[in-house]
C-alpha cells in the first residue's frame, strides 16, 4: 500500500525523469549514426594498438575530419566519417599505420548511402509507432469489459503515459551519451526501445489484469475501496515483477560490462529502458489510475 500512500511523490518523480529527459534531447539533440545519415565505417585492427587519441589526431592532421574513433575489444579500432571513395579509404588505412610502424589491417568496410539511411529512420518510426498503436489496440481489448469504477479507455491511457516515460529517459540518456561521449543512434538503440516497450508493457499489463480481477469480484464504488485494491493486486504482483525484471537486468548490466565494444551502448540504453520500465509499471501506471478515479469521482 505504500505506493499508493505515497502516489503523488512517485509520480512527480516520474515527472521530473521526464522532463530532465526532454531538456537533454532539446538541449543536446541526437546525435545520429551512419545508420540513419549515412557515411562510412571502417573496422581496422593492430597487433599493437595505439591510443585512441593518437589516431584521432593523426587522421585530423591529414584532413580526415568530424571523426569518430572507438575501440573494438583489445585490439581492434571502429572508424565510422562521412562517405569514403576508395581512394579515401586506401589514404586513410595508409594514414593510420603510422608509416607501416604500427600497420592497421582492415577487417570490415562499409558505406551507406545518405538515401538508404533516411529509408532506415522512416521505418524505424514506423516500427516504433506500430508498436505503440499495437499496444494500446491490445489493452484496449483486453480491458473492454471494465466499466466501474474506472472506464476501460483510462487504463489503455495510463498504459500510454508509462510508455512515454519508458521511451523518453532512455532517449534523454542517449542525448547526454551523445554529447559527452560520442554515442550514435543506430539500429540497435531503436531494438533497445522496442524492447523496452515490450517488457514494460508486459509487467504493466499483469499489474492490470490483476485489478481487472479484483474488480470483477469485488465493488469498489468508493475511492478507498479502490485506492485499497489497486494497493492489494500491487502487493500481489511486486515480488514477481521485481524477480523477473531483476534477472533480466543482471544479465543485461553484465552484457553492459564485459560484452563487446559494439554492444556496450546497446546493453546500457537497454538495462537503463528495463529499470524504468519496471519503474512505471509498479510506481507510476497503477498510482495514475488511482488518480484518474479520484478525478472521475470529483467531476461527477
């Protein structure tokens, strides 16, 4: 009961996370990855690797500017600039042998044209949007016989009020990473959200469908009855919510720590999506439904 005794502070934070989130990406923006604007990635490895510092400068000296240089495991480095010709590419492995004293041998190549990243954006907003328009299509089904005390349309709203805040901190975060460290979005950031929505969604939707059922079994036609089962049906379902989100995100925080170079940003947006996604589900989703009977009550 005390995330329903304390409903207000929850969701004010939930608020402030938000909104803390909207300023970093209106501030910072997104910083894209070749994925979506296009360009050239070029995978090279040493047998002795120098500095990431060391190739960024030699590669601006040599005209080789707005670089992003990452490491790749323990030998490998990922270049990824603006559309290389094959004369560029030739130049730019020459460049970053240091004079064959510390030769680069390439692994992977490869150019996307500005077009076909464009292409990838637009479906990857539509993979986005249909999911969301598939989530509220299914709870709003699911839901279609609750009536009293709370329409069946406002638990498909409180459903879409988490999902904003599950996708929004994470996208604020990738704003920051962008800014400070250099992280891109590309395609696994967008699988990151997807999957965020899905497992968020899922723990929000076994909240609910434990209030549907205390509901069908139980009147609650006043605001303490209802503040009291939805207190219950939360006490009944935050064990398994916590377990089951909790060895998910062990596994996740661990890919995020030892993983490969290449999915060390994928697994951190992903564990930082589960956390607040369990977050929303327990603290915020089912305290707003609370709220939404209170003012119903009140309007009548």
């Amino acid at each position: 009961m005390f995330v329903i005794k304390f409903k207000k502070f929850f969701i004010g934070l939930s608020a402030f996370f938000v909104l803390a989130a909207l300023v970093c990406t209106i501030v910072f923006g997104l910083k894209m990855g070749i994925d979506f604007k296009g360009g050239s990635e070029l995978t090279v490895q040493y047998t002795t690797r120098p500095t990431i510092q060391d190739i960024q400068n030699l590669l601006a000296q040599n005209g080789f500017n707005n670089v992003l240089v990452q490491p790749v495991n323990t030998l490998g480095v990922d270049i990824k600039t603006k559309t290389l010709t094959d004369a560029d590419r030739a130049r730019m492995l020459s460049v970053i042998s240091f004079n064959n004293t510390k030769p680069a041998e390439q692994l992977s190549f490869t150019t996307i044209g500005p077009t076909v990243g464009s292409e990838l954006a637009r479906k990857a907003i539509m993979s986005i949007t249909f999911v969301l328009i598939a989530i509220i299509c299914f709870v709003a089904y699911a839901f279609r016989k609750v009536s009293r005390p709370v329409s069946s349309w406002k638990f498909g709203l409180a459903v879409i009020i988490a999902l904003f805040h599950d996708i929004m901190i994470p996208v604020g975060v990738m704003a920051l990473f962008g800014h400070f460290m250099g992280g891109e979005v590309d395609t696994l950031f967008v699988i990151a959200l997807l999957t965020t929505l899905g497992l968020s969604v899922a723990d929000t939707i076994v909240v609910f469908d434990r209030i549907r059922e205390h509901l069908q079994y139980n009147k609650a036609d006043t605001s303490e009855k209802f503040e009291t089962l939805v207190g219950e049906s939360l006490g009944e379902t935050f064990a398994r919510s916590i377990n089951t989100s909790l060895v998910v995100l062990i596994m996740v925080v661990t890919l995020a720590i030892v993983g490969p170079q290449s999915t060390k940003l994928f697994a951190t947006i992903l564990a930082i999506g589960m956390f607040f996604g369990t977050y929303s589900s327990i603290f915020l989703a089912s305290p707003l439904l609370v709220v939404m009977e209170k003012m119903q009550k009140k309007s009548k």
